[in-house]
C-alpha cells in the first residue's frame, strides 16, 4: 500500500504585506566605518600584579631594556640589545643593574667605548642606583644570536 500525502487548501482573500525596513535598524554610515572596539586592547595593555621592578616585566627592568634598544652599533644598523650583544641583565632589589655583554668581535672599534655608553645609558633609567656593565668573549657572538627584527632590518630574512 502506499500512503498519498494529503494537503488542504486554504483560500485567503489577502496577505499582509512584510514589514518594510526602517532606517533606524542600520548602521550609520560613521558607525559602520568606525573601528569596532577591540577587546583585547586593555588585556594586552595590562601589566602583570605583583611583580616585583627589577623582574622581567616590571619598571626598571623594562626601561633598562628600552635603554639598551636605543644603543646602536655603529657599523651596524640595528641596536645592540636585537643584534643580540646582550647576554643578560640583572636588577637587585636595591635597583642596581649588572649587564653582561659582549661586541661583536674582540677588535670591535668600539670595544672601550660601548661599555661605558651602556653603564651611562642604564644608569639614566629612573629606578636604577647603579649599572655595572661586564665585557664577555665567550661564549662569542654571532649571527644567530641576532632577533628576527634584527635579521629583517639587515635583510637576512
């Protein structure tokens, strides 16, 4: 047996006609060129509770480092701290800074006078009591110890 699909018929005299759209359901043309506020702004923008100045992430500790990314080599364009010279920073509590370092090559033109630039530069840093810069040669430096922005701005990427 097979079974018939059974429909009834309704005859109607009319239908309404659908809502028309308002102008005041869209968007203003400004409105909809503007940029939508981005969440994440005030997440990315927060800085971590509790942690201590002279810790990564914290004022001094940050400031030596924007300090040390002002400091350029001067047969390389690109500043000491992304080319990689940089081998460690360290804040007591008391906010002194000890910096170990090393230069591109032991005969580097300016292997007297970097440190002292650094020493200078870091011990600007509001926070900071004192800097002690110390000159390493080992492990030596080299190109793979350069940021990727480093290698970018040389052309390497």
């Amino acid at each position: 047996m097979s079974e018939e699909a059974k429909f009834t018929v309704e005859e109607v005299e009319s239908v309404s006609a659908p809502p028309r759209a308002r102008v005041d359901d869209i968007e203003a043309p400004a409105e909809k060129l503007e940029r939508k506020r981005d969440y994440l702004d005030g997440f990315l923008a927060a800085k971590p509770e509790g942690i201590a100045p002279g810790q990564p992430g914290g004022s001094i500790y940050d400031g030596v480092i924007e300090a040390l990314k002002e400091i350029f080599d001067p047969e390389i364009p690109v500043n000491i701290y992304e080319l990689g010279l940089i081998y460690g920073v360290e804040v007591s509590d008391e906010g002194s800074v000890a910096i170990t370092m090393t230069l591109t090559t032991p005969h580097c033109p300016v292997a007297e006078s970097m440190p002292g630039e650094v020493e200078l530069r870091v011990g600007a840093v509001p926070g900071v009591r004192d800097a002690e810069v110390n000159l390493v040669w080992d492990p030596p430096w080299d190109m793979a110890k350069m940021s990727d922005e480093a290698k970018l701005e040389l052309g390497m990427l």
